[in-house]
C-alpha cells in the first residue's frame, strides 16, 4: 500500500488515458522537467524509487536547482538494465547518485548498487553514491533524530546544491572508495559500551 502522505499529494495522480486500452506499465521515469538544462549540462542524475521521490523533487523546486536530474525506477527485479544504460548516454557528465528513505542497510541499496554499475558500464565506469539513513539494527526508534523526516532527508543528507554529498552527522571518516557517504562512527573505530552490573551470587 502506498504511504498515507502520497493519497491526496497533487502530484499523485495519473489521466485516464494511462488505463486505457494500449497502455502500459512503465518500469523506469525518466525526468521529462522542461526546466532542465541541457543532458550534458546536467551534473547529477538522482535515482530512487517509491515516496521518497517527491521529497526530492520537491526540495529540487523549493531551492531552483536545474542540473539535476531525478530518475524513477518504478520496477527494480527484474532491473530495467536497458533504460539506466540510455540514462548513461543522455547524461555522459552526472554523478549517479541512488537516494532512499530508508536505513542504508535495509533499503534497495545492497540490491541495486551493483546493478546500476551493470547497466552503465558500457558507456562508463559508475560508482553510484550512496545519500540516505544510516544503517542501523531497527527499523524506527523511540528517539527519532534529526534529519529523520522526508525534507530534512533531501536538505541535509542530499544537498542539491553546489556542495558536495553530505550526512546530516559530521562524517567521521572519509568516504571509502566504493561510493558509500558514511556517517557516524568510523569503521574499526572503538565504540563506548555501557557498563554491565556486577553478577550477584546465590
């Protein structure tokens, strides 16, 4: 079922036309936005999938962003190989870059890394970036930290703007070289535990 936040989005909506007899399910959404500059202009092309889509797109608008590009894979098993490689041809000059709601270590992003790599590389090498949560162990906590929300998600972890990609916590490593912006504590980098009461015997 689709979020309750998208039932009455003015976006969120689709002409009779698209369930008439002759049309079709479309496994990718290229960005057709006539505010864009040229393909080859365009220095960022943001893939994703579901809800989290109109969070960029949205902050794409607030901020007046024309070199970005937003790309939906509306279907991703099977992967629509044969349109990202297109994607690849129209934008020879954009970082990839797969944006979702969801922790790093529960989304498509596992899934998909490798195969967006697959489906360009025979225009190029792609390293696709990484912008979203961190990983963690549950799936939503008591606490929600800042940066949690659908805006914040897109202002702070994915700046649309000049600067490069960042987390909302201050990274504490440099990013490794497999595309993955980091954040929190360092890998290998000791953590503090609490410590344990004293065992009482019988």
């Amino acid at each position: 079922m689709s979020p309750k936040s998208l039932l009455r989005h003015k976006l969120v909506k689709s002409d009779i036309e698209d369930f008439a007899v002759g049309s079709r399910f479309h496994r990718y959404l290229p960005d057709a936005s006539p505010a864009l500059k040229a393909p080859d202009q365009i220095r960022k092309l943001v893939l994703c999938t579901g809800k989290v889509y109109y969070d960029v797109l949205a902050e794409r608008e607030k901020r007046g962003v024309t070199d970005v590009a937003i790309g939906r894979l509306e279907q991703i098993s099977p992967f629509p190989h044969d349109h990202l490689l297109e994607e690849a041809k129209k934008y020879p000059n954009a970082e990839i870059v797969w944006c979702q709601e969801e922790q790093k270590n529960m989304g498509a992003w596992t899934y998909v890394r490798p195969r967006i790599s697959t489906a360009m590389k025979e225009v190029r090498d792609v390293k696709p970036v990484y912008a979203g949560r961190a990983a963690a162990a549950a799936t939503a906590s008591v606490r929600r930290p800042q940066g949690a929300s659908g805006p914040d998600l897109c202002g702070r972890r994915l700046q649309l703007g000049r600067p490069p990609l960042v987390c909302s916590e201050q990274p504490s490593a440099e990013p490794r070289d497999d595309g993955d912006t980091r954040c929190g504590v360092a890998a290998g980098a000791p953590t503090e535990r609490a410590p344990r009461a004293p065992l009482r015997s019988r």
